[in-house]
C-alpha cells in the first residue's frame, strides 16, 4: 500500500494546503467538496504537487518536512522547475 503527500493551492487565498492520505482521489474530491473542516472554506483547490511513499511513517515524516521553512523553500523551487509560479504565502 501506498501514502501519498500532496499540496493543495486555494483559488481563494493562494495559500498551500499540505496533507497526506492512503487514497489520493478520494481526498482530493472531499477537499473540492468541501468535506474536510480545515479547508472547507479556502476552496476551490488545485492539486500542484504530490509524492508516493511506501508506508504512512514515511508519508507523516515527509508531510512534516514540507510545513517547515526548509521544505516550503523546496516546493517552491520545484514549483519554479515546473514553470509554476510559487504561490505568495504558504499556509497549512
């Protein structure tokens, strides 16, 4: 089985949204309903980046590093690699 990490970008505040889940399509849909709580009223979302991880330990750790200072700098320049423009502030 596999963990996913995902960021999420609001089309409301242009904020990131990181999480990680087992079953990527089936959250991304409850995040675009609007189902999740954290970010239910920061809709509507744009999937912009994810990762496989091999176990939940994994994707917990990497997820974590991704809410850091360090790992938001990351995101951005793979963002810029992509030829995304990296989003103005992070939140999560």
């Amino acid at each position: 089985m596999f963990f996913y990490v995902y960021v999420l970008e609001s089309g409301a505040d242009n904020k990131l949204y990181i999480g990680y889940t087992s079953n990527l399509v089936r959250r991304i849909e409850e995040h675009k309903k609007g189902l999740s709580l954290a970010t239910k009223f920061r809709r509507p979302f744009k999937l912009i980046y994810f990762e496989g991880c091999t176990d939940e330990e994994d994707a917990r750790r990497r997820e974590h590093y991704l809410k850091t200072t360090q790992g938001r700098r990351f995101l951005g320049l793979r963002l810029l690699q992509r030829g995304r423009k990296k989003a103005s502030r992070a939140g999560s």
